[in-house]
C-alpha cells in the first residue's frame, strides 16, 4: 500500500513524534511512504529522525512554506488557512504521475480545517483522512475554557468538513472531546477516531550523571520548560514566580530546553531572565534538543511546567514525556493539560498568571515527597497507554480502514 504523508511543520511533536511515529508503524507493515512537506521542515534537525525512519523507497515531496499569520484574529486565521490550502493543493498536483498514493494522511489538519470545508478535498478524489490536534468549540461546554462567540460557526465548519464523502475519517488526541461528541446526536461524529495522543522518552543516564552532565548543583529543585519555547508556554508566568520564590526558596531553578522563538530570545536578555541566570536560578539550554539531550533534560528534573497561556487549550506531548519517566505536571488549569492532569493524577495545576498559584505549586511539589511519588506512580500508569508503537498502530490501523473505503 502506498501512503503519502502530509505535515509542513516541524516545530513541537509534529516531525518528533507525530511524522516519525505513523512512519515507522507503516514502514513495519511495508507500506511505501510518501511525504510532503516544506522546505523549512526539510531543512529542520527533527526530520533527521524522520528520515531514519523512511524506508528506502520512500519518496520527499516539497510544498510552499507558508507564512505565520501576523495576528490571531479570525480573519487572519482564515487567510492563512486559505493560504496553505493553496500551497498544500499546488505541492499536490505537481507530485510525479505513477505512483499515486492509496491514501493520504495529513498529519495535522487544524492547518487548513475551516477553509477544507469550505472547499473541499484538495485531493482529487483520493481517500484521506487526518488529524485534528486542537478542536475548540466544544472547550467552554466541557468546562475547559471560556465561551467564544466563533464555536456555533466552527462546530458548523468542523461538522461540515467532516461530511465531505472522501474524508474517511478524522483522529483526534482530545478525550474530552470524544465525551463531547459521543453525547451529541451528529451523525458526522462517527468519523471521529481517538488516538492516544504520544511522549516518549529514550535513554539510559542515571538523575545523578544527567544532573553531573549539566552542573546542576545539590540539592536543586529543578523546573524544567521543554521544546518549542514560545511566548504561550508561558515561560514569562514562571519566570516571575521564580523570581519572587527565590527570596524565601533558594533551592528552585528553570532549566529552558529548545528552540526560542523571538519573543523568547528578547526575553532572555530583560533584567527578570538576567538577574535569574546571574542568582543561578535559571539555566538556558538553546537550540534544538536531540534524544540525548531530550532524556537528560527530563532526567535531571524535579517537575515539569506546562503552564500554557494566550487561550492555548490544545494537547501537549511534554506532558505525557513527564509522566512517562514519573516527573510530576506544573499544568494551566484550563484546556486539555489541565483536564487530564486532574483527571490522571499527573500533578498540580496553577493560574499560570497569578504569581501567587505557581508558587503555591512549586512549594508544594517541592515540599512534598509523598506527592511527588503519587504523581509519579500516576503518570507512568497514564503513560503507559501512549507509547510510540501504540499511537504508530493505531493511525495505521484506522488508514488501513479508510483504504478499504470504510469510515471508522
């Protein structure tokens, strides 16, 4: 059977994990793989690990980059969305005539979700099917969020995408909201597919020896940030917490691993970011963090912030890469994160704007062995249920599906 695979990201799990997981599970079957991206994605470190994963006959397709939109707002959402609709059907049509794939596979379909339904497949009449990482209109009902005036009009646009008849299917990570779905009387919703949503670590270091590695001294109760360090990851909340904590707790200290964007980097160099590096209360690790150091960085921590801010409510892999080697979740208490880290057991939540709730948090963890271990007890019993293989099988299992023209 022969797959193309759509992603044109490689920043998060996108290439990491998502891409380089679905590629081995078909690989395993002997599937050919097929992949169409862009050039900055190729050009990125993570599709390295993608392309050890590529069987020999796979082929690399290269699409337009498409531009961040420079706001928000809904109108430029949809503008960026039509863009790469554009970009997506144009790298389509010029992909080589003779091997058209069985089926196509876009990774990440909040990409161009609302345009799709508005205009339909961009595949011809080839079965496809994708994933939705970050479905929002059903967020305030659930208690996840607040009310938007725009969740009447995209749960229309999400139900409207999902009747398009080539559309096989649609896999989401989101288990609130396949409770939502499943109490509503939509015939669209029995496309929707849950996929254990993926964080995987590999390694073999000892706490001690990654602590040695980066010169993490004793007795430091080490908050690590982990990936893609945008400003929603609310690196500035943390920051400012820490820094009102460190007068009455010397012992905590922010460890950044990843790639800064540039709202980072110029936060890095105000006198908040500064004075901490200089106290020795925040450590800096840029750059791109491969296997290696990904496991140290989660080896030599004591907890794990996924404090998301600016209306993030969406899945986080950082998340289950925590409760995977038993660190506890520092986690916003609203969207997805929040959700399943009350639910699971997985840590403590925070508002992450209120300085006061993220150094309650840090000082409870902190102070608090037996809680550190129910946590982490809790999050390998979660993690468990999101291994690489699992979520590789399960989107293959559901491609396998479409191909014979079922929908799930």
């Amino acid at each position: 059977m022969r797959v193309l695979i759509v992603e044109p990201k490689a920043g998060g799990h996108h290439m990491v994990s998502y891409v380089r997981f679905i590629v081995r599970a078909a690989a395993r079957r002997g599937w050919s793989v097929q992949l169409l991206t862009t050039g900055n994605a190729f050009g990125h470190k993570a599709f390295e690990l993608v392309r050890s994963e590529l069987p020999p006959d796979s082929e690399v397709h290269v699409m337009d980059d498409v531009e961040k939109p420079p706001s928000s707002g809904s109108v430029a959402l949809m503008q960026a969305q039509n863009s790469f609709y554009n970009a997506l059907a144009r790298g389509f049509s010029k992909l080589p005539g003779g091997r058209e794939p069985d089926f196509v596979y876009v990774v990440n379909l909040d990409h161009f979700d609302k345009v799709l339904s508005l205009k339909g497949s961009p595949f011809g009449r080839l079965p496809f099917g994708g994933m939705m990482m970050s479905v929002k209109f059903h967020r305030h009902a659930m208690g996840l969020g607040p009310e938007s005036r725009n969740d009447f009009f995209y749960g229309w646009l999400f139900r409207r995408m999902l009747a398009i008849p080539d559309l096989k299917f649609c896999t989401v990570v989101d288990e609130p909201f396949m409770e939502y779905a499943a109490g509503q009387d939509r015939r669209e919703y029995r496309k929707l597919v849950h996929v254990p949503d993926v964080g995987e670590l590999r390694g073999d270091m000892s706490r001690e020896g990654a602590r040695r590695k980066l010169g993490i001294g004793e007795g430091r109760f080490v908050v690590l940030v982990f990936g893609t360090l945008t400003r929603r990851k609310g690196i500035r909340e943390l920051l400012q917490a820490v820094e009102e904590l460190s007068r009455e707790q010397s012992a905590v200290q922010v460890h950044l691993a990843g790639r800064q964007n540039e709202p980072v980097r110029a936060l890095m160099k105000t006198p908040l970011a500064t004075g901490l590096k200089r106290r020795n209360r925040l450590m800096v690790s840029e750059g791109f963090q491969d296997e290696e150091q990904e496991y140290r960085a989660f080896r030599s921590a004591d907890a794990v912030w996924v404090g998301y801010v600016m209306g993030f409510t969406g899945s986080s892999g950082v998340l289950i890469q925590a409760a995977s080697i038993g660190l506890p979740a520092i986690a916003s208490d609203e969207g997805l994160v929040g959700w399943l880290t009350k639910r699971h057991g997985l840590g403590v939540t925070v508002t992450p704007g209120e300085t006061s709730s993220v150094k309650r948090a840090i000082t409870e963890l902190a102070g608090n062995e037996a809680l550190r271990n129910g946590c982490a007890e809790n999050g390998r019993r979660f993690a468990r249920r999101h291994t690489a293989d699992g979520f590789g099988a399960a989107v293959c299992d559901v491609i396998a599906a479409g191909v014979k023209g079922g929908s799930p």
